[in-house]
C-alpha cells in the first residue's frame, strides 16, 4: 500500500517510472547502497519525529545523525523520535520504507543541508526494497519539503 501510494505522488511529478524495486531489502542505508551500488551518505534516508505532539519526517544523508543540540535549536525541543509500531499509523509508511512521499496529510518534511552535498539522492519509496535516484532539485519538487534545517552530525566510524 505504501508503495502505491507513493507511485502515485511521485506519478503527479512524472516520476513514478523511475522508482526501482529490488529482489533484496532496501530497509536499512547499508541495505539500500547495496542495492543501488553507491555510497551509503548518498542514501538519503528519512527519520519520523514528534514535534509538539505533531509527526514530521527529516531527510538526511545516509552517513548523517541527528545532533540533538542542534535539533533542540531548530524545533525548541528536545528529539523525539516516533516509536517504530507508531510510525505507519503517523506518516503512512512502515519503518523500512519511511519516505516523504505519499504520506498522512498533515506531516511535515524538513531537507537536511546533508543532502546538499550530493549531486543526486536516493529515498526510499514506501516499501523495504524500492529507492529512486533524484536531484536535490526533483527531491525538493516532489518532498513538498517545509524547509532546509541543520540538524545533522557525521556519523563517526570506528
């Protein structure tokens, strides 16, 4: 259901030819840059928070985690990610899938500068083995993003 939902946003833009779909999991970033055959920051992937009790989706690269100093800047609170068996029922995808496409009425998607590092993306597309290859430009076209926030730190490798 999550996919087909978003097939027909992404279809509203001309893009829907463009999502791929994979015999393998796509659910996790190491997942998805295995399937696509890129580098796992160009994953851009997308968390699902509650901001006064309102869910919100933040896009972000996929070497990226949230800052929570800087998060607390942005949205006057401190982080609070939506519980994984609460986040299908807030945004309309499950946890695997979470994309900001075809989503509830009424969420918000906020782009991470993150992203901006990157000539092309790829989220997911509702479902836990789909992505689409996007520009920042057709990211920000189809996300119906809010704004661009600086909420991110490098996730360091040991």
């Amino acid at each position: 259901m999550s996919l087909k939902n978003a097939k027909e946003h992404l279809g509203k833009y001309g893009f829907d030819n463009k999502i791929k779909e994979f015999d393998t999991s796509s659910a996790t970033v190491k997942e998805a840059s295995l399937a696509l055959n890129c580098r796992e920051a160009e994953i851009a992937k997308t968390l699902s928070f509650l901001v006064n009790n309102k869910p919100i989706l933040i896009v972000t690269a996929g070497n990226r985690k949230i800052d929570n100093a800087k998060y607390k800047v942005v949205f006057n609170e401190k982080v609070k990610m939506i519980k994984r068996d609460e986040v299908e029922p807030f945004i309309g995808h499950k946890v695997g899938g979470v994309c900001p496409f075809g989503i509830n009425d009424g969420v918000d998607v906020y782009l991470d500068i993150s992203l901006k590092d990157f000539d092309v993306v790829y989220p997911a597309c509702g479902s836990e083995n789909s992505a689409i290859e996007l520009t920042i430009k057709e990211l920000e076209e189809t996300s119906n993003y809010k704004e661009w926030v600086d909420v991110c730190k490098i996730i360091e490798e040991g």
